[in-house]
C-alpha cells in the first residue's frame, strides 16, 4: 500500500517489450438476439382500426407527446435480457415526428428495474429511427424510456445542466418527457431519452470489424457494479492507493469493475484497455500523489517521464481531456449523485487516425435517481469519498477524488465554474427545468403535486450553486 507521506516514490514499473503483443485468441460474445416482428405485425394491421382509436382517444386528453407500446399477443415486458416483439407508435405530436415501427422492448436497470410497476425500458428498432426530434432528428435503432420517479425531474436536471456545462463539446443525452402507454394502458410520465452507446453522433468512437484483432481501436468503457456475460470486462484496483481527500477523510481506494461498452473481439483488445485504462490511472496518481510526471511507453507500459515533460501536469495533460473531467466534476458537485462511484461512469478513448478522443474523455452522464440528497451547504460531495450508504457499499469515484487533490486541477475546475456561473448560465438551465416540468400539469393529473418535487431538486442545485460560488468562484 502506497501513502501521500511515503519519503520516495514508488519504483517504477519493470520496462517490458517495446510493442505491445496484443493477443489474437477471439472472446467468447453472446450472440445477437434475432427477433421477428413478422407475428406482432400482422396483430397490429388486424386491430389497426381499433388500435387507431385508442390512440386518438388519448391524443385528446393529453398535451405532450405520447408512446403507446403494442406487444406481440399483449405481453407483459417484464425481462432485462428478452426483447418483446412490439409496434411502438409515437403520435400526439408534430407531424413530422409521428412514427409507427417495430422495435424490441425489454426492461432496462438494475436496482431501478426491481422497484414496482414504473419500470424503466430499452426500445431496439428493427430499423434506425428519430424519436420525437431528439438529437437534431438524427436516427439510431436504442432508445430509452426512464422513469420520472415520485420527483418527477432527477435525469431531466442533470441531462439540462449537463447540456449547459459541455457546452456543445462532448456527448449527453438529449431527452423530452412523454406520456407512456402499453397496449393502450397508461403508464405514467417517462423521459424518452437517448441510449448512451458507441455510435455516429452518441459517442462516435471506432469499433473494430469482427475479424479485426488491432488493439489501437476506439474504446467505451464503464465502470460498472453491475458487470456481466453481456459485455467483456475488466477489474482495477485503484493502486490500492491510501490518502486523503480535500475534506481531510483518510480511506483506501476500491476495486472496481469496467465494462467496454463498444464493440470489441480478442482477448489482446481487452487487454489492452484494461493496461491503458489502469496506466491512464496510474499516471494521473503519480502526478497528484508524488508531482511526478510519469507517461506511456511503446508498449503501453508506464515509465518515469522526467526527461519528456517537466512538469507532472504536462504528464497528465498528454494523456487526459482534462476539461471534460473538470466538467463532470462539476455536475457531480451540482446534484450530488449518491452513485457517483458505483456505475454509469463512461470514459472514451480512441486511437485510430481519425479519432474523435485522442485523449481518455469523461462523458455520457447517467442515473441520477439517487441524487439531490442532503444538504446544498454539506460540503464536496464527489470529490470526496462518500459515506457508505445503508447496503455498505463505497461508491467513492476514485478518478474525481484523486483528480481534485491536485491544485492545478481545481484551477481548471474554478476558470470554468467562473465563466458559467457569472454568465448565469447555470440558474437560467434551473429556471428553465421548472418552467418545463410546470407544463406537465395537465399530463400529469393527480400526480400534479410532482411539480413541487422538482422543484425542490431546482431548489437543492440553486443552494449549491450559491455553497460552489463561494468555493470555486475566481474573485
């Protein structure tokens, strides 16, 4: 175990072969679920007439956009790995949105997906297809309905701010609120959104062809509490690194796992990113820990970098996007996610000539049903380790603590809190959430009084937005 008191640092790493063997042996992958569509379509253009109806009928009770759901032989969706073969019509809407096509529906989530009958889904089409407008009308096959939850606003906060903080530069989800409905039956209030997902325009990193076995390919990788057989993974130990945050809390970094999320073949592709990922970590380590600069060799190894960078954030800088690490930083202060350090954390990378991230890039925000919690005036919340919640599980994020123990790194956090908080942008993204979930009355009904549970998520941002000024705000 390795401590910020220790007199020296720690040796370097034996150097190894100047190129990096990637080996060639193909992973074991779970085939592709092939789904028909032949059986629910013949169903739909049966009932097409009283299937048009309903869907009039709901049109003229409601003021938003509105999904209905037709599954094959009306199933129940209730599997995270089965598609239901279903017809997915969104109307009530501008025309030019209106949409009938088939698509796959299967339950998405983890903890989210076992509580109750609001349950968030995934929607595969068979074809690639635009939703509602979203995303510039581009069209993708995934696309996600979340849960709006009795607080009606958790993602749709975080997705608006998020906007406002990228500024255009990096990939967040684009996201409008509907009114669901499976096979005519109402389900409440969700937000359409988009699938984070390696893709044209999502996270726009290469992914090999499957008789492709070069390593330096694009990568989307996950941390993830929740791997498993679906995508090949990875676990890091953090250095097992003890130190302490900016709050003074001592605590030994955990073992994580992490999913790649795009696609990927060989055994040598994985091992890859999984000595990239790890060195990526340890070279940003070094440098907070010890000031010294530290960078890949040939091999993806990493070696002492005195003599190629005089400075151990020069080390860093060649290695991360340290602006869209500073970003979600700040969003992660802003709601105060509970999860910070357990999943839906997505980090790109991509080594092909025409690559888009050059550098390792934090991206793709997500799940943010455990956020908005305790007090606006409490404290860091993510750049600090969190207090284990009632299942004892650390869900501290080892790459904002370690990164805000750096002064140079919060100088990059504080310059772009600056700008964004005294151009207002900030509070005219929370002044705009609570007009937008203020048109949701009417659609809402009986659960109107939801309005006043976002509010309350806007009021807990607006206090941290008043506790970082005085934190971070360059006088």
């Amino acid at each position: 175990m390795t401590s910020e008191t220790a007199e020296s640092t720690p040796e370097s790493k034996t150097e190894e072969k100047p190129v990096f063997n990637a080996d060639p042996t193909p992973l074991e992958l779970p085939e592709a679920a092939q789904i028909s569509f032949d059986n629910v379509r013949s169903q739909y253009d049966g009932s097409a007439d009283k299937i048009s109806k309903t869907l009039k009928d709901i049109a003229g009770e409601k003021d938003l956009p509105c999904i209905n759901i037709t599954t094959e032989d009306e199933k129940k969706i209730l599997s995270k790995d089965q598609y239901v073969p279903s017809v997915i019509d969104a109307f009530n809407c501008d025309e030019s949105y209106v949409l009938s096509a088939n698509g796959g529906v299967k339950v998405r989530g983890n903890s989210t997906a076992e509580q109750g009958d609001e349950k968030p889904y995934r929607i595969k089409f068979e074809q690639k297809h635009n939703m509602l407008g979203l995303h510039g009308g581009k069209e993708y096959k995934s696309w996600m309905l979340l849960r709006s939850y009795w607080n009606l606003a958790p993602d749709f906060t975080a997705f608006s701010l998020a906007k406002t903080i990228f500024e255009g530069k990096y990939y967040s989800s684009d996201c409008t609120y509907v009114n669901l409905y499976i096979n005519g039956k109402p389900r409440g209030m969700y937000l359409l959104c988009e699938q984070n997902q390696a893709a044209d325009d999502r996270i726009d990193v290469n992914e090999p062809k499957s008789d492709d076995t070069a390593f330096e390919t694009g990568y989307l990788v996950e941390m993830d509490n929740y791997p498993g057989d679906d995508h090949p993974y990875f676990e890091y130990d953090h250095e097992n690194a003890a130190f302490s945050d900016i709050s003074g809390e001592a605590r030994t970094l955990e073992t994580h796992a992490y999913s790649v999320r795009s696609d990927i073949f060989t055994k040598g592709q994985l091992d890859f990113i999984e000595r990239y990922i790890s060195g990526a970590f340890e070279i940003l380590y070094h440098a907070v820990l010890y000031d010294t600069p530290y960078m890949f060799n040939s091999a993806y190894s990493v070696v002492p970098a005195k003599d190629t960078y005089s400075t151990a954030r020069e080390a860093v800088e060649a290695v991360f996007d340290l602006d869209s690490l500073a970003n979600m930083v700040i969003l992660e202060e802003l709601v105060h996610n509970n999860d910070v350090g357990a999943g839906s954390f997505y980090i790109a990378v991509d080594f092909t000539e025409d690559s888009k991230y050059k550098k390792l890039t934090f991206l793709a925000p997500w799940d943010f049903n455990w956020a908005y919690e305790g007090s606006a005036n409490g404290g860091y919340y993510a750049s600090t380790f969190q207090k284990p919640q009632h299942d004892g599980i650390d869900r501290s994020n080892p790459w904002y603590i370690t990164a805000m123990k750096a002064d140079w790194f919060q100088s990059i956090v504080k310059e772009k809190w600056s700008r964004l908080s005294e151009s207002g942008a900030l509070k005219d993204t929370t002044m705009q959430v609570l007009k937008d979930c203020s048109k949701l009355k009417n659609d809402l009904g009986d659960d109107a009084w939801k309005i006043d549970q976002a509010k309350n998520i806007v009021n807990f941002v607006n206090g941290r937005i008043k506790w970082l000024d005085k934190q971070w705000l360059i006088k």
